[in-house]
C-alpha cells in the first residue's frame, strides 16, 4: 500500500494516446517509479497532490476531482465497499493539516492530451518561467506569505491552465431578471414547492402527461430524474420538452455520468432552445446500482462541479469550454444535488460552497428525515455565508410502506432513516402508506421554518397521486393556486 495514501489499492495506471520522445518516457518512468509507491500515482498527468492534501484522488471509483459524491461515508466507498472513501481521507486529512480551504479551488477535468504523461516536466518549465533563482529564495529564505506566493506562481498555473481558469471565489450570475418562474418566485421570497414525476420507461407518453397534469397546479416546476440509480428510462430531456408543451415548467436533471463535456454543452443549448430553463447539475448513481451487464464504473469525463462551472460559463461569458465565443448564449437557472447526511456536515458544507461558487443558484437536496441532523449541515453552511446565495429546496420522499423504507436506509447513497421513523413504519402495518404520509407532513412542519430553508422537493418515487395531497395538508399551495376543477370548468 503506498505511503501517503491511505487505503490505497492497486489500479492500472494511464497510458499516452500518443508516442513520445524517449527523454519523455523516461522522464514518465521515473515518475511513476517514484509517485507510484508513494501515492499510488495513476499517471493521470493533471496532478492535484498539491490540493488534496497530497492522497491521490484517482483513487475514487467515479474518478471525481472536486470532493466527494453523495454517497460519501466514514466507514468506506459505496462503489466499492472494501477501500475506504477516499473523499472522506483527503477531507480529513486536510482538516488535521489545516488545508481545508485549498480544497475549495474549483478544480479542471482530465486533459487527456496529458493523460499517462508526466508532470515534472510543466513543473519545470513554470519554474524557468518564473525564474529559478527567485523561486528558491522565495521558497528558502521568504516568510510564511512569500514562501506561499512563490509555490503557488509555479504550481496554480500548472493545476489551472487557461482554457479553465478556475478558482475558489463566487460568481454571482452576470443577469438580473429570472429566467425562469422557479427563480421568479424564489426570488420573490415565496416558498415553493417541486415535484419529481418520474419518466417513463417505455415510449408511451400516457402516464407522463397525466402525471404532470396532476401536479402541474400545485408546483412550481416539476423534476425530471435522469437515469435514476443508473437504469435507463425516457430522457429528462425529452420528459422536460413534453412537460414545456404541456405548460408546465421542468427541471431538466443532467448526470454527468453519461455525459462527456462535448455531450454537456450541446445538450444544454438544444434544451434551452426548446423552453426548459431550470437545470440540475448532478454527479449521477454510480454504475454499480444498475442491473447486470454493468458498464464502466468510473466518471472519467466531467464531475457536477465541473458542469456547474462549464454550464455558468457558457451563460455568463458566452463561451464553450474550448474558448469559442457564442453569439447567443443560453439562459438558465442552474441547480444542484446537496446530502446533508453523507460523510460529516463540515464536509458536505465545504462541497456545497464550491457547488455555489461554480454556479449552483439552488440546490435540491437528498432526502432529509432528521430535522435535527439537518439543521447541523444547515448550520455548517450558515458558518460558510452562503445561505443568501443558494436557495435551498428540501428533499422530502413520503414512505409507501415498511419495505420502501428499509430500501431508502439501507440502499440509497447519503440517505438515513431514524430508528424511531422505521419502528413508525413497521408498527404501522396495513396502514403504512398513511403513517408515510404523516411523517411527511410532520417532518415540513418541522423544517419549513427554519432559516435559510427556501422550499421543498417532493420526490414521490413513482407515487405522484399523493403530490395534491401532501401540498394541501401542508398548507403550501402557490399563492395563485387555481383548484384543477376550476381550470376543467374554465377550458370547458
Ligand atoms: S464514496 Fe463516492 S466520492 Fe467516495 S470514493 Fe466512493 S465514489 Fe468516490
């Protein structure tokens, strides 16, 4: 196991896609040779050793850059639950190290042009650059700031090239009027409520459109899963589109687990040519929730950081990741997932801040049952002051029965059910759909009013009737809320 990353298991290293110069080779074997033992290096050739508090990050199953999935937990990696999380080690390591901070720089995808090269060589090349003699004085005889300044002249321009240029502040959106009547009525200070419906998973539209008519009056926009638990279904895309020409407003989900950037980025404009202008930026279930024959169960292409930070850019700047300036830019609202209970509060906070820096507007997050544990992670972000930048729309699932519950705790990433929901659950029998629909209701009550809540995400899982209800009984409705009789009597 090598030295400085914990946990560590042999994986394949990279190889170039191209032949190289035998300087070059042998400079990557020495590398390899050297980085191998020690952090269990992959060759990937974008290093970030030097942000991730020196573990290795390619470590992570679904190869993500930018902190860990919602999935994360303490006690190991949920797509591979024999190594540990290795999200969760860098976290902790960087807490004890005092390096927490440096985590927040929004990190760039693959190169692959770089891929299963060396690194030592750009390190080199900055070094000239900047000069040698300066970088050893700064880095020999500076103080604590200048010995700082001088690593990060060499080392920010190495881990940042210009093509993504990132960093670790907010950019507030470069618009002022909403685009969309999601962020219309947030920004009005109205607490909304959305719904999934779930796509189809046939090409019978049928259910889909009746579920959407069903919902549509008693929510602001209406989410459609993209592939959920990595098992296809109709496209959020399409779902999006149909839910547009019903008059209802969607929320596209997009995983970046079946998407490359090219794929991301013409996505995103061909949905926003057709209406949909809500958009939720997600990492996606991992490959090891599907049914057999599994694909690939890494991400290697982009992570939901990542496509916070492409997707704002091509809106606000009008640029495509490789720089090409659009004349007409896109227009969307953008969203993302938050876990409130995967690894630690402090943890998940941190990967919430880089999600809003990138571009995150609001978030949906993942189901929430402990109002109490929630208002930790709630506080965790309060401390990091981004709660005036991020409207926060509250997972809630109403629990079918005793069955569906033990599913949600046992088998769903970042999602914990308390003991006593689960004893509710069971003693209720015959009647659990009812007791699931209480819970529901208690658990709004409890955490509508707390601060920095701005609504609630019903994801009813297949289970859309009960959306009428639980909105009614929780005194939630749209203030201009029309009783779907009357809107019958009114085309009638
Ligand atoms: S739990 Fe998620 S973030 Fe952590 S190593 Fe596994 S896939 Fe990566």
């Amino acid at each position: 196991m090598p030295g400085f990353t914990p946990g560590r298991r042999w994986q394949p290293p990279y190889y170039p896609f191209k032949k190289e110069p035998l300087g070059l080779r042998l400079l990557e074997w020495v590398e390899r040779a050297t980085k191998g033992p020690m952090f269990g290096c992959r060759m990937c050739g974008n290093c970030l050793l030097q942000e991730t508090a020196f573990i290795c990050p390619m470590e992570c199953p679904k190869g993500l850059r930018n902190g860990p999935c919602g999935g994360s937990t303490k006690e190991f990696c949920y797509v591979d639950e024999t190594r540990p999380c290795i999200w969760y080690k860098i976290y902790d390591r960087a807490f004890r190290m005092g390096r927490q901070e440096i985590l927040m720089e929004v990190l760039p995808p693959l190169d692959w042009n770089k891929t299963g090269g060396e690194t030592w060589g750009d390190v080199v090349h900055q070094i000239g650059k900047v000069g040698t003699g300066k970088v050893i004085s700064g880095l020999l005889f500076g103080d604590g700031k200048k010995r700082k300044e001088t690593w990060e002249s060499v080392f920010q321009p190495v881990r940042q090239p210009e093509w993504w240029g990132g960093d670790s502040q907010y950019h507030a959106p470069s618009y002022s009027e909403p685009v969309s009547e999601l962020e219309k009525r947030l920004k009005a200070g109205e607490f909304v409520v959305t719904s999934e419906v779930a796509p189809p998973m046939t090409v019978a539209t049928n259910k889909l459109n009746s579920n959407i008519a069903l919902v549509k009056p008693y929510v602001t926009a209406i989410n459609f899963t993209d592939a959920p638990s990595a098992s296809p279904r109709m496209s959020s895309w399409a779902c999006s589109a149909l839910a547009v020409q019903a008059g209802a407003e969607p929320v596209m989900q997009i995983a970046a687990r079946d998407r490359t950037r090219i794929g991301l980025q013409g996505e995103v404009l061909g949905a926003n040519s057709m209406g949909i202008k809500n958009i939720l930026c997600l990492t996606g279930d991992s490959m090891r929730m599907a049914a057999d024959p599994r694909g690939r169960m890494d991400i290697v292409d982009i992570d939901s950081v990542q496509m916070l930070w492409i997707l704002r850019k091509m809106r606000d700047e009008g640029k495509y990741l490789d720089g090409r300036s659009m004349k007409f830019p896109p227009k969307y609202f953008l969203g993302a997932a938050a876990s409130p209970f995967a690894s630690e509060p402090k943890f998940q906070a941190i990967r919430e801040h880089k999600k809003v820096n990138a571009g995150a507007q609001f978030f949906q997050t993942n189901l929430v049952y402990d109002p109490d544990r929630f208002e930790i992670w709630l506080n965790e972000l309060a401390k990091r002051n981004i709660l005036d930048k991020v409207y926060i729309l509250v997972g809630i699932t109403p629990l079918k029965n005793f069955k569906v519950a033990q599913y949600m705790h046992n088998e769903v990433p970042g999602v914990t059910i308390p003991t006593e929901i689960m004893k509710r659950m069971e003693a209720a029998g015959d009647n659990a759909s009812e007791e699931g629909v209480q819970i529901a209701l208690e658990l709004i009550e409890a955490i509508k009013t707390k601060q920095g809540v701005n609504g609630i995400h019903l994801m009813a899982v297949g289970w859309e009737e009960i959306v009428p209800r639980i909105v009614t009984e929780s005194g939630l409705l749209p203030k201009d809320f029309v009783p779907p009789k009357d809107i019958e009597l009114k085309q009638s």
